[in-house]
C-alpha cells in the first residue's frame, strides 16, 4: 500500500503531462473529418452525374420501345389502307386473304396478323387459320379500332387467347418465377399471360363504311431486340471488370420477360421480379422510379418508368440502369487520395514526436506482453514496476489483479473437478434407471401381446374342448343313438367355426410379424378390386347390403403386389360389412389423381362409423373396437404396413352413426417418399 500511495503522488513527468503532447489526436480527427467531407461530397456529386444520365437514357430507350411499336403500326396501317384488302374482304376471297396476310407478317417479323369482321370476330388468323369465330370485342386495342381509328398499344395477351394464335406464343410467354432477393411476396410459381406490342386499323371500302378490322403485332416475352437494341444504343455494349456497364429490361408486371442482365450463371436474367420498393413504386403508384437499386446480384443506378395499357392502367415496367460499382471505385479512390493525404501529414507529426512517445509506449508494451502470457495461462508473470507515473500505478493494479486471478482461478478449478464428479454420479443413475424402464417397456409389450392372444385363442378352443366333450359322452353309448346325429352335426360345425377363428387369429399374427416385402409388378387396380368383389359378393348379398362399384376405365398400371393389394380391399370391405349388421350401402371408386402420380381406391360404407377418440388409433396394433372374440385388432395394422411398404398412403374419414370412408393411395411410378396413413 505504500508503495502505491507514493505512486499515486504528484509526478512533474506523469503521464497526464506527456499526453498533452498527444494532440496528433486532433490533427487526425481534423483529417478524418476532411476526409469524410469531401469523400461525402465527391460520392454525391457522382450520384447525382448517375441519376441525371440515367434519366436521358431511360428518355433514349422509350425512343427504341416507342419506334418498335410505331414499326408495328405502321406496318399494320399500310396493309390495312390497300383497296386489295378491302376488295378481297367485300367478295369474301379468303384464300387471297391468307396468302397475302401471311406473307406480310412473315416479311415484317410479325407474331399475329389476324382479321376480322365489322363485328369484332375474327374471320382469319395467318398462324392459325383453324381457329375463327371468335369475338374479339373484349380486346381494348379492336375496341378502338371499331370506332374506325388507328391505334397502337402495349397489351397483356391471356395464354386462352396465345393459343388461338399458337401454342408457340403460349410457350414464349410461359415462365416459371424465379425466387429474387427483395422481391415482394407472390402468389404462384408461374406466369402463362404475355405481354405484346400490338396494334389494330380498320378496313373500309371506297364509300368509308367499316368492313372489319385488321390486327397484329409481336410477344415481347424473351424477345431480346428492343433491350438490346437499347443497350447499344445508349450504352454502347461498355464493360467493366467483364460486366455489362448498362443494363435494360422490359418487366411484365413485377416480372422480367426481357432482360440482357445476367444472373450468376451469367444467363438472362428472365423469370426474375424487380425489388418491392421499385415495384411499390411504380406499379402500385405509378411513378418513375430513379435511385440506385438491387437487380438479380448487383446494385445498380436505375430508372424505372410505368409501361401503360391504352386505357392507361399500368401493366408493366421499362427499365435502364447503369452498374453502381464504376462509381464506387472513383469514390474509392477519392477516398484513398484524401486517406494518402491525411496519413503523410500524421506520419510527419510521428517523426516528430517519436522520441517523445517512446517513454510512453515502452511501458505499456511491456504490459501488452505481460498480458499475453497471463491469456496463455502464465498467472505468475508480473510486471516489472519502473516508473511513479500512472503507467506505474496500472502496473501495481494489474499485479493486484493477476494475483487475484490465479485465487479465483484455483477456487474454479476445485468447483469443476466437484461438478465433473457429481455430474458422473448422475449421469450413472440415469442410465441405470433408463435401461430398467427399457426393459419394463418391453416386458409391459409382451404380456399385453401374449394376454390378447391367450384371451383370443383360449375362447375358441374353450368351446372346442366342451364340444369335444358332449361327443364323447353321446358316442359312448351302446347302441349308438343314430337319432343325436343331427346334434353331432352341430357341435362338429361349431367346432370348425372356432377352428376357423384360431387359425384365422394365428394367420394375422404370423402376417404382421412377418411383414414380408411385397412383390411388385404392373397391374391394373381395377382387377384388384373386380378379384376381390368375386370373393366377397355372396356374402355381401346375404348380408342385404346393396353394392355400387364405379371403376375409372382410364387408369394407369400401378407397381404392386397383387395379393398383398387384395388383402387389402378384402379387409376394408371386410370391416365395413361388420359395421353394416343391419344391411346398408357399400361404394368402390378407383380414379386418377389429379397430379398423375398416385391412383386413388375409395371405399366407403354407411356403418356404424368410428368416433372421434378412436380414428387416431385404429391402426394402432392389437386396437380393436369390436366386443371380445370378434377380433384381435391387427386387420387395420396389416393395411397400414402393406400400403406403407408400397410406398403409398391410407387415409380415413368417419362420422359417427353416418360411416366410414377409406382412401387408399397408390403411386404410379414408384414414388420413393412415403405417405403417411
């Protein structure tokens, strides 16, 4: 203690002292904020040089987006003004029509040239010309031009109206969505609709009265000319670092159908979505959007502007954008000049007070070193005490602190061999008490196994052996009574009943503990269920139950064992008679799922039904709601294994006092995943 009160005493060289000669502090704190200033500065005016260009060139690209429609316009309004048009129109010369209309959208690249009416249905279609009649009134582009105008516009196409046009055009327009960073959560995996770049004239005669209209126009879904026409246009095909500096795109909604920017496996970046906020923006608000964003991977300076139906609603967006990164690295090396700079004048400011610093540095790199032993473990490392000031008095407190340490250190160090001991202990206990539950849950399963099938097997052979009884004491008389022949006749039938229900017992547990593999092969379900109704149909009359079996003709061959499956059915139908004592109604329908991969048996009864608390278990082993000696409770377990180890599901659906209905599921291609029953 008095060595640190005398340390703890004023010193004229204390270290207070020799850090006010410290203030290279503020010299970088002044250069950090020089720095960060005009690194601040130069990043904004790069920016806003970014914005303003990419605003011209979005300008530019609605040029090339705007000079495509007005091609398809034009096009389609020069072909619509030919007196030949009009002339072969009014004598109905639908072969002329064709030849000609097809000519014309084969030599202009078009995707549809269809023709209709003065009533809006189409008369002829060039792609397809099987498909006519159709009414095109809905069309908001033909709308317009049957009030005898020409109009031009950007339009959603449904797939219903691609595939009159083609099944081609549908297949264009079809994408499937890609997830995309960002992107607003979407409904569906896929868009079918394409968008087009369309336009519609009117046909008149000499007299100027409407004899139909003329429309066509070209599926911009994965057509790549307009985007990449833009790209050179207005970026020049410029590469950074083996990038595309200037992108474009043309979006369907939320959706790319027209990209040259590049995904990371460097392909089209199609099926993508534009980022939530861009979208927020321009599709919900519809206003342009111009500020750096995140397309696919990168960040980019972007404009966005809403593309238009004719009735003005916004149903897609073109975009333009320039690779953020150029921009980023001039600012880097602003920011690296600015850092050059500030870091020669602090390495000036070094030299000069080296000599100044270094009684200040010695020590405490002695105390680093110090440190570092004691974070190896070497707690009886001290430092050595060589000055008054206050590097002096956090040597004294670090020796404090260190002897402290080690202290603690061993007082732990006995805690954790006690714990490690105890836990052991515990450990042991545990496992001792785990192995003897094992066992008791093992034992608990045997008894109730052997106790069900004593109980089942006992009841039988109980009315054997007083059957056998009564035969002995009628036979042992003399002369034989031939008048207790019909008697002996019917304790011999009940005896082979009880018979019957031992080996029948003794069969269902030798089937679920077996549980053999099944032996597949391709058939036809269908004969499966015929098989099974063979062998059932008798008894099902006599039980006054009325059998409707309605079987879907179309099904595919199912991988199956053919036995196995029957036993199946047989079961089921089995169980529902016995719910039916009273007669009813039992239904059989075989049909093909609707994703084709699994063919469905569906069998249903108008039974008893099965309440609530006991459909989770019945196919539960050794589960059975039937009264005692009626059955052992494996019937629905067997089903379940088979139909398991097909690869396939069992489902059931019960209402109390209304039936039962069974749903077997099959795959159709050896579906690997099972089901669950």
């Amino acid at each position: 203690m008095r060595l640190i009160d005398r340390l703890r005493r004023k010193d004229p060289f204390s270290l207070r002292t020799k850090l006010i000669l410290s203030f290279i502090v503020i010299i970088f704190v002044g250069g950090s904020g020089t720095t960060i200033l005009g690194t601040r500065l130069v990043a904004n005016t790069l920016i806003r040089q970014a914005q303003r260009k990419v605003t011209h060139d979005l300008a530019a690209a609605w040029i090339v987006y705007n000079e495509k429609l007005s091609e398809v316009r034009n096009i389609i309004t020069f072909t619509a003004a030919r007196e030949s048009i009009a002339e072969a129109l009014q004598n109905n010369q639908r072969e002329l029509l064709q030849r000609y209309l097809n000519r014309v959208r084969i030599e202009n690249d078009l995707d549809i040239l269809t023709l209709t009416n003065d009533q809006g249905k189409v008369i002829l279609r060039t792609r397809n010309t099987e498909v006519v009649g159709d009414s095109q009134l809905q069309d908001e582009v033909v709308h317009v031009a049957l009030q005898n105008e020409v109009v031009a516009s950007t339009q959603i196409i449904s797939r219903e109206e691609l595939l009159k046009e083609g099944k081609d055009l549908a297949r264009q327009a079809y994408m499937a969505i890609i997830p995309t960073p960002k992107a607003k959560p979407r409904k569906g995996a896929e868009e079918t609709a394409g968008m087009m770049l369309k336009a519609a004239a009117p046909i008149v005669d000499q007299d100027a009265r409407l004899l139909g209209v003329l429309y066509g126009g070209n599926v911009i879904n994965r057509d790549y000319y307009i985007v990449d026409r833009i790209k050179e246009i207005v970026f020049k095909g410029e590469k950074y670092k083996g990038k595309d500096t200037g992108t474009a795109t043309i979006f369907q909604g939320d959706l790319r159908i027209s990209t040259n920017v590049k995904n990371a496996a460097y392909e089209r970046a199609v099926g993508t979505r534009v980022s939530e906020e861009v979208g927020r923006a321009v599709l919900e608000e519809g206003r342009e959007w111009i500020d750096r964003a995140f397309v696919v991977n990168d960040w980019y300076i972007t404009a966005y502007a809403p593309i238009k139906s004719i009735t003005g609603k916004t149903i897609g967006i073109l975009y333009v954008g320039m690779l953020e990164t150029p921009y980023i690295d001039i600012r880097n090396k602003v920011v690296y000049s600015f850092l050059g700079i500030a870091l020669l004048c602090l390495f000036l400011v070094f030299i000069m007070y080296l000599f100044i610093t270094t009684g200040i540095t010695n020590p405490l790199r002695d105390m680093v070193v110090a440190t570092e032993k004691i974070a190896q473990g070497d707690l009886y490392h001290a430092v050595d005490i060589e000055s008054r000031d206050e590097i002096g008095q956090l040597a004294v407190s670090f020796n404090q602190m260190v002897s402290e340490l080690k202290t603690a250190q061993e007082k732990l160090k006995e805690w954790a061999e006690t714990l490690e001991r105890r836990v052991k202990e515990r450990t042991e206990a545990l496992e001792k008490a785990q192995y003897q539950l094992i066992q008791s849950e093992k034992l608990a399963s045997l008894g109730k196994l052997a106790a069900v099938v004593a109980h089942e097997i006992n009841n039988p052979l109980a009315g054997i052996l007083t059957y056998i009884k009564l035969l002995i004491k009628i036979t042992g008389k003399e002369p034989f009574p031939m008048t207790r022949a019909q008697e002996m006749k019917e304790y011999l039938s009940v005896m082979d009943t009880e018979m019957a229900r031992v080996t029948r017992i003794v069969k269902d547990l030798l089937t679920f503990a077996r549980q053999s593999k099944p032996r597949i092969e391709k058939t036809d379900v269908n004969s499966i269920v015929e098989k099974s109704l063979s062998l059932l149909e008798n008894k099902l009359k006599l039980q006054n139950i009325q059998l409707q079996c309605i079987l879907d003709t179309t099904l595919p061959l199912v991988p199956c064992d053919f036995s196995q499956i029957q036993q199946v059915i047989m079961n089921i139908i089995i169980n529902g008679s016995e719910s039916m004592a009273e007669g009813g109604a039992l239904t059989i329908k075989s049909s093909h799922l609707p994703d084709n991969e699994f063919v469905a048996i569906e069998i249903a009864d108008t039974g008893t039904g099965i309440s609530p608390e006991h459909l989770s278990k019945i196919f539960d082993p050794f589960f059975s709601t039937k009264e005692a000696g009626k059955g052992v409770g494996l019937g629905l377990s067997i089903v379940y294994g088979i139909i398991n180890e097909h690869k396939g599901s069992v489902e059931v659906k019960s209402t109390k006092g209304k039936g039962t209905t069974f749903c077997i599921k099959l795959p159709t291609d050896g579906n690997e995943e099972k089901g669950e029953g």
